[in-house]
C-alpha cells in the first residue's frame, strides 16, 4: 500500500500537466499566500486601530465569535448564493477565496489587537510624552512590539487557510484538494492519501518558512530568551553598577 | 518659568484631582511635588506636557499659555522621565536615547555622538549602547530613561517617581548623581515623589500636596521644617522633623580636636587612650580599641578596624556632622577635607550647645 502511494508520489507523469502535483501546488499556494495577505492588509492595521484607541473591542470579540461559524458551511453557502452571478471559472474560485478570507481575518486582527494590547502602558505613555504623533506611536512602537503577536496570528491564520483551501476543491477550487476529491471519486486510493500527504507536508513547509520569518521580523529585544543570551555572552564590568543588587531579570 | 493659574482636573466621572492649583514653578531649579498616594501628583505634572488636559485654568511656560502651543512640539521641548523608566523594549539602549532627536529630524551621525556622550553623561559603561532594555538592571534602566529625556537638550524636565523602583542603595546614587547633573545643566526641574525624604534632599523648592488636590504648603526644604503651614504639613514631614531641619541649618564655627592616630600596618604605641583613628595614606580608616589590639610588636590589621562611623567633610550640614559624632564608635566625629584626609574630630555635645545658642541668638 504505501510502496503505492509512494509510487504515485514520485512518478513524473502524477507531476507534470495542468492536473499534476506541480501545477496543484502552485494553486495551493497561491490561493494560501493571496488569501493570508489579503488577510494581513485588512487585520493588522484594524488590529493596530483598535488596540491603538482602545476603542471598538466588539469587533475582535464579533471576529471572534465569528470563528465558530462552520467554515463548510459557509463556504458552501457562498458558493451557491454568490457564485450564480460571477462568470466562468470564477464562479467557482472567488467565494472560496472569499470564505477563506473570512476564516484568514479573525486570527490576524485578534493576534494584532492582542499584541497591541499586551504593551506595557507606560511603554506607550513615554512615546506619547515624547512627542510621537499616533501615527507614530503606532508605527514605530507598537507594531514592532506587537510583531511576536501579529505574527503567531499569522501563523495560525496561514495553517487554517492551507488546511480549509482543500476542502475547497469541492466547491472548484483547484489546489492539492482536488486529489482528494478526485481520488475519493474514483477509487484511487493512492492518489487521494499522497493529496492528503502533499497538504500536511505542505503546511509543514510554509509553518517553517514563517517560523523563520518570525525570528527575523521580531526585534532582538523582544526575543524571547533574548537576554540570557546576551546578558550571559557577555559581562561588563561597569564600576558604577558592579554593586547594584537590582541586576535582575526585567519584571 | 512655568505657572499654574488656577489649575483644577475633575475626571470623567467625577474624581477631582487636582483643585484650584496656584504654584509657580522657577527656571532652573527643582521643584518637587510630594504628597500621599492619589493627591493628584502624576495628574499636575502630566498636565505641563499637556498629557492630561486642565478641565480649567491656565499653564504658562515662559509667559506663553501652554494650551495654544502645539502638543508634539511642547513635549519635545519637555524631557519625561518614568517611575519605570518606560524605555522601548524593541530598541537599543542608544535608539532609545535618540528618540527625540530623531523626531526632530536630527542626522544619524549627530543622534550617534550625543546618545553616546549622554550614555557616559548619566553614568553608563559604553558597552551598554547596543543592549535591549530587559538585559538592563532597574538602576541602569532609570539612567537610560534620564539620559532619554536630556536627549534633546529641553529646558524642562518632568520626573515621575524617578527612583521609586529601585532599591535604597542605588537610589541614593542616582539621587546624588542626578543633583550633579544639575549643577551643571541647571534644567527647569518638575519631581513628583511620595517620599518626604527624597523631596528634602532634591528639591530646591518643595510643593506638599494634600488629597483632593489641595497645594498645602510651598517653600524651600529648611522653611517646610522649621514653620509647617499646619498638621497635615508638619505630620507628613515626620517626627523627626528637628533632626532632619539639621540637613538645612547653617553650620556653626566648631572646634576641630586633634586625634592619637597609627597608619594601618604600623604597631600601636603603648599607653594611648581607649579610641585610636587608623588612618591609611592620610585618610581615616575606621577605629581600633587600644586595649583589644595593643600588644608589643603587633601591627593594626584591617580586621582590627571597628567600621560604620560615618565621617563627615569641613562643609558637611550639622545634621552630617551630627550623624559623624553620634554614629562613632569612638563618641566622636571624623571630618575630613576635600581630598579626604582626616583633620580633627568634633563631639555631638559640643554642636549641639553651639547649635542652641545660634537658635538663642535669633
Ligand atoms: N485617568 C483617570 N481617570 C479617573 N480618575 C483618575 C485618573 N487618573 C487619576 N485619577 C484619580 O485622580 C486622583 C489623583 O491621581 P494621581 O495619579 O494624580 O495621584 P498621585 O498623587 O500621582 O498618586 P500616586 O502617588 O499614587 O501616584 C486619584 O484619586 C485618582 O484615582
Ligand atoms: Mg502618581
């Protein structure tokens, strides 16, 4: 059985051609990283709007709650209330991408308003004090010192859309769903496990490659284990501190 | 100059902070703010920088109504510094610095020169520059914060609490060191504390504030200690009002005793009186009973030394020299000169006569 699926994985002709894993893949991820960025543009300067004024805390709580609303079924339900007016292939393709936007915003905005939120207050107070515009405050205080949050939403967002995105070959939407849908159909077993392989491994893959993002988009001060390392890498002898009891981890 | 002008805050819900407030705060001087938790400490000082708007009254900086200068402009005119600190997590001990010059659109290069030289101004090792605030300790992060706030060279600055989260130790440090960076830079200085004691020591002018916002009296340390305007003034300076008035009286002309001293490391001759001050290159060391360390040939170690006698300068306050003669071992103060070199000791009875009869005369 698994000499099957592993067949079914490397043979070149399941790759090439407008079916094959390659132009599959491609799909998946397209729609994945259109999908999520489209959800980044709209969640995080909400997220940084809100947590910013403090104000309207009913729309993370809205956005939410909105996460419990069955994904299938809403994506079923667009599919056959809005795709009817849209033409041609499209039909089938923009009320996935739009379910799938849906279900991309809330971890995002939740993540970014979290994010925000959890800055320490007199962090935000001295930039204000300084002299920062909100424009500013927002820009070059609390979006980085949000960024670990705003990114773990991303994370989260990425994963569900890459996941979701294969039920969504039901409704038309091409992408690594199709062998699963494909392969049910038709009783070809090896087929529908490698989809099913090719979608775990790759989330896998973009988690990763986020992972990676993370660590360089978040500033090294806000690093966790930042400062044992540092604080551990390096000693100063700084006579003016050397007998100062309050070297201590930060609060 | 910065004045109020019949300055109340009532917030949003009716909690009156600050009422009716009169205080005229001088150029370049420190005038601290102290009074119990909640009195409206944070809310007067935050409404000089425009942080929390006055519900009525007038604030006027150099004779110009601070409601009509813009916001952003009148804070980077203000340094601000935190109870802690505030610093920016993602930014570097230097970017931290040049947060103002930076808004100002000063030139890298130049932002660079004068976060370095504040670094060491304020008393940090150079190799702190490229560290992240959580790998400072308290005290290093209150000294960021300070140099932060004198980035832009602004002719005020607004202090909360300064040194409330550190421990004693190293805020009578910065309290010192702070008081020397005042007699260079002579800043407009705007303190709130809670401790009667740091206001006393830093404040050039003291403004106690009661709850509800009140101003209870206003003066300088040694008027607040002598003539407490009324109970609740004299209660919050506490019991030992007199002793503490010491740290501001004039110093009366004393006579200087002459001391049996032996150099550390030398044997002490025989037949000396009970105390004999150690000295090491000239400069005090601490005491050592004869009858305990008197033996022939023997040499007066650094484990001999009776230590924790205070030692007090030629232009110390009575209260200094006071707490020289009464912490001594010996029952008599050690003073020193100003290269730290023992000159003669003084006796607590003998200032305290001539502090009586200084009081007699007036
Ligand atoms: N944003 C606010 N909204 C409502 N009431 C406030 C607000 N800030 C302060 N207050 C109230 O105003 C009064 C004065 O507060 P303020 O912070 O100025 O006191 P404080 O003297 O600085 O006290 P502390 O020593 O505890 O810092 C308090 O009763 C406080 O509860
Ligand atoms: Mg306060």
């Amino acid at each position: 059985m698994i000499e099957r699926i592993w067949a079914w994985l490397i043979a070149s002709s399941s790759w090439v051609g407008p079916d094959g894993i390659g132009a599959r893949l491609g799909e998946h991820v397209l729609f994945s990283v259109v999908v999520v960025a489209a959800a980044i543009v709209v969640g995080v300067p909400l997220g940084l709007w809100i947590g910013h004024l403090g104000r309207g805390r009913w729309l993370i709580a809205a956005a939410n709650a909105a996460r419990a609303v069955p994904t299938l079924g809403l994506l079923f339900a667009l599919a056959l209330w809005v795709g009817p007016h849209i033409p041609g292939r499209w039909a089938f393709v923009v009320p996935s991408l739009v379910a799938l936007l849906l279900l991309a915003i809330p971890p995002v905005l939740a993540g970014t308003y979290a994010g925000v939120e959890a800055i320490d207050p007199a962090v935000r107070d001295a930039a204000r004090a300084m002299g920062m515009s909100p424009l500013r405050v927002i820009r070059q205080v609390e979006l980085p010192n949000a960024m670990p949050l705003v990114l773990s939403g991303v994370r989260s967002a990425m994963l569900q859309v890459v996941a979701t995105a294969t039920i969504a070959a039901y409704v038309g939407l091409g992408g690594l769903g199709r062998f699963l849908v494909d392969g049910l159909a038709s009783g070809n077993y090896p087929m529908t496990a490698g989809g099913a392989i090719l979608v775990a491994a790759l989330a896998l893959v973009i988690d990763a490659v986020l992972a990676l993002a993370q660590r360089l988009l978040v500033p090294a001060g806000l690093r966790e284990g930042g400062r044992e390392r540092i604080a551990s890498g390096r000693h100063t002898g700084n006579p003016a501190t050397a007998g100062d009891p309050t070297v201590s981890p930060a609060r | 100059m910065i004045r109020f002008d019949g300055v109340s805050k009532v917030y949003p819900g009716g909690a009156v902070a600050v009422d009716n407030l009169g205080l005229t705060i001088p150029t370049g001087q420190i005038t601290v703010l102290v009074g119990p938790s909640g009195c409206g400490k944070t809310t007067s000082l935050r409404m000089i920088n425009r942080m929390v708007k006055p519900t009525s009254g007038t604030i006027t900086v150099d004779g110009q109504d601070i409601a009509r200068i813009r916001a952003s402009k009148l804070r980077r005119g203000m340094g601000y510094v935190l109870q802690d600190a505030g610093l920016f997590p993602h930014r570097t001990v230097l970017d931290n610095i040049g947060t103002v010059p930076r808004l100002l659109g000063w030139k890298r290069a130049r932002i660079q020169e004068r976060a370095r030289e504040l670094l060491e101004r304020v008393g940090l090792e150079d190799d702190l520059a490229d560290r992240y605030p959580n790998q400072l300790s308290g005290g290093q992060r209150q000294r960021v914060g300070v140099a932060r706030a004198l980035a832009a060279d602004p002719p005020v600055l607004l202090m909360d609490e300064p040194f409330s989260a550190v421990d004693p130790v190293v805020r009578d440090q910065l309290q010192s060191d702070l008081l020397a960076l005042q007699a260079d830079l002579s800043k407009t200085i705007v303190l709130v504390t809670h401790d009667i004691d740091e206001a006393l020591r830093l404040g050039d002018q003291v403004a106690v504030l009661r709850r509800g916002g009140h101003l209870a009296q206003v003066g300088s340390p040694a008027e607040l200690l002598a003539h407490p305007a009324d109970d609740f003034v004299a209660d919050f300076l506490g019991r030992d009002r007199g002793y503490r008035s010491l740290a501001f009286a004039g110093m009366p002309r004393l006579t200087l005793h002459a001391e049996r001293t032996v150099t550390l490391g030398e044997p002490l001759p025989a037949g000396g009186p009970p105390w004999v001050l150690v000295l090491d290159a000239g400069r005090p060391q601490g005491w050592v009973r004869t009858e305990e360390v008197h033996r022939p040939g023997r040499r007066v170690l650094v484990d001999d030394l009776e230590r924790g006698g205070n030692v007090a300068r030629l232009d110390s306050t009575p209260r200094e020299v006071l707490d020289a003669a009464l912490s001594s071992p010996a029952g008599r103060g050690v003073i020193i000169d100003d290269q730290g070199e023992f000159v003669g000791t003084v006796v607590a009875s003998e200032l305290l006569a001539l502090l009586e009869l200084e009081r007699g005369q007036r």
